[in-house]
C-alpha cells in the first residue's frame, strides 16, 4: 500500500507541475522577460544633442501633457513670420532617447510653413516614466499628444499631419483609426503590430523559435495595454483612415525588416491613390531619411573613431566614443535630409493638409 500511496503521489506532483507550467510558470516567466526588456529609460547622449541655436530663426516652447498619469515633455516649434499650413506631429523611434535626434526634420517642416510639435515618450530624456513600458506605449502616447494639441488654441483649428520612424512609425500608423482629423501620414521603418517584432526580436536576441511564448506575450500585452492599443494592427487602422499616407522602407533594414511592415502595407494598399512607397536598397534602419553624402561622411567619421581607437591604445567603450565624437561630429553633416525626400514629404502634407 505504501508503494502504491508513493507512486499515486509522484503521479499527482507531475500533472501538477505540468498544469503549472502553462497556467503559472510560464506567464510569470513571460511577465519578467517582457518587462527586463522594456523595462528601460533612455537618453540622448550629450555629444548626440541638438540646439535650438543650431537652426537660425528656430524657436521652441514646451507643452508638456499628461499620458497614463506621467507627465510628457512636449514641444512646439515654429518660425516666426512664417504663413501656417498645419502642424506636424512627430513620433520618435526607441533606443536612443527621446525626440532630439529629429531636429533636422524640424528644421525643414518648419522652414515649409509647418509649426512642428514633437515629444519624448514615457521613459525618454525629459519625460517622467522609469521605463518605456512596451511597444503599445507608443500608441498611448501618441494619442495623449494628438489630443493635447487637438485642444491647444495654437494648433486646433490647423490641419494635423503625423511622421515617425520605427516604434513612432508604428505608432503613427496605429493611431489613425482613432484620429480622423490626422490628414496626412509618414511612415518610416515601420511595422504592422507589436506581436511581429517580439517575435522577430525574441528570435534574434535568443536564438530560439519564440512561436510557444506569443500567446503569453499577446496575453500579457493585452492585460498591461487594454484592447485599444495592444491588439491594433496598422492595416487595419490605415485602412479605416482617410488620410494620405506614405510608407518609407529599406530592403537592408534588419532592426525591423520590411515583411514586418512595408511588404504588408504594399501588398494591401498598392493599388490605393491614398498612398505613396518609398523603398530604398541600402539606407539601413536609422539613417533612412538622410542623403548618401552624409552616410558617405558616417562612413568616413566611423573609420576615423576606429583608427582613432586603434592608435590611442583606448578601449572600444561608450567613454571613448564620447570623447571622439565631441570633438569630431558634426551633425549638420551627419544627418543632412535627404532633399528629394523631403520634398516629396512636405509635397504629401501640402496635398492633403
């Protein structure tokens, strides 16, 4: 009887810990994962910063909002002078701070007439927030900033166009099913869904197939995010816009590759006069918006910190770099728009706005 009684236990503890693996274990495990990877704030290096002083005739005023309770470093460009078309809303990217690193897109919307106004997302250089929370967050975000202008007396009567890169391209393609008066759209390396790129992310960052967790992650994401933005896809948001839209994509991009996104969005909407696609051979992820002169001159600069590394007897650390790039960078080289492009964007907000 003993015997018995044992093997019934042992019996007993494994469908317990197989029950619990998927039901206990395996949220909990995800819930961790998710927020070690999200659970981040980011900021703008210093040798990385723009200044207003860097464009002549710029001037800003900050507008901060609230989002989800945290309160939001927002700000409104403009030039003084200038005859108004509309104000242009831009969304950043994730990773490297918050929207300092598009000034020079500031530079060129407000010098065609457009006042800009930008943000850093939660958890992002002036922003409140100790993480950025997941990618959701950029939609929520987002839709604060759309309202908050919506009701500024500045900007609530002008037409509103909308451009973001990576997780504010997603973003921006996100928000316009809730946000009818957006009249034109920008979307730059982006992606349809959340679930895409933490399944591509997961996959690269681990080197296992994470098909078996996006339930859980879908799961988590919902329960964090609610329906409204967890479980929203660009096509369907665009699809329900009546915007013009223009998607921007690199077939080299390998931060968020374009069958994630520009390859969904064409395939959908090819034949729609809403749209305009732009896709690009070998600008990469980051840089896409600027011209070749100035990937020539990143070329150059990175060779120059690697000699500059090798001779020093230095080591390769953020430090380092720092110091090389204080004394070496110059941004308006670096990141010169893509005049062609630029024209053709603000071609797509005359049109529409």
């Amino acid at each position: 009887m003993k015997r018995k009684s044992k093997k019934r236990a042992i019996i007993t503890a494994m469908i317990c810990l197989a029950a619990a693996i998927p039901t206990v274990v395996m949220p909990v495990v995800t819930a961790a994962v998710y927020e070690t990877v999200f659970g981040v704030r980011y900021e703008t290096q210093d040798w990385l910063k723009f200044s207003v002083s860097d464009y002549e005739g710029l001037s800003v005023k900050r507008s901060d909002f609230i989002s989800n309770g945290m309160t939001l470093a927002g700000y409104k460009y403009s030039r003084s002078g200038q005859a108004v078309k509309g104000v242009v809303v831009i969304s950043h990217g994730m990773g490297g701070g918050g929207h300092n690193f598009y000034m020079p897109l500031v530079d060129v919307f407000t010098s065609n007439g457009y006042l800009v106004f930008a943000y850093d997302a939660r958890g992002n250089d002036n922003s409140q927030g100790n993480s950025v929370e997941g990618l959701p967050q950029g939609v929520v975000d987002l839709d604060n900033a759309l309202c908050h202008i919506r009701n500024d007396d500045e900007y609530k009567d002008l037409p509103v166009a909308l451009i973001g890169h990576s997780w504010g391209g997603y973003s921006v393609a996100n928000v316009l099913k809730t946000h009818p008066e957006v009249k034109a759209a920008v979307v730059v390396a982006g992606f349809n869904e959340s679930e895409d790129l933490l399944e591509y992310q997961g996959k690269a960052v681990s080197g296992m197939p994470t098909a078996p967790v996006m339930p859980y992650l879908k799961l988590y994401e919902r329960l964090k995010f609610g329906k409204k933005y967890a479980h929203t896809t660009a096509l369907d948001s665009m699809a329900s816009s009546d915007a013009g839209i223009m998607i921007i994509h690199s077939k080299d991009d390998e931060t968020v590759p374009t069958k994630y996104g520009y390859d969904k969005f064409y395939a959908e909407f090819a034949e729609d006069n809403r749209f305009d696609f732009v896709l690009y051979e070998d600008r990469g992820h980051n840089f896409i918006l600027y011209s070749d002169d100035s990937k020539a001159y990143r070329d150059e600069l990175n060779e120059n910190y690697n000699n500059y590394v090798e001779s020093s007897g230095k080591e390769y650390s953020e430090e380092t770099k720092s110091e090389f790039m204080a004394k070496n960078l110059d941004k308006k080289k670096c990141f010169e728009p893509d005049e062609e492009l630029m024209e053709r964007i603000v071609g797509l907000f005359d049109e529409w706005c």
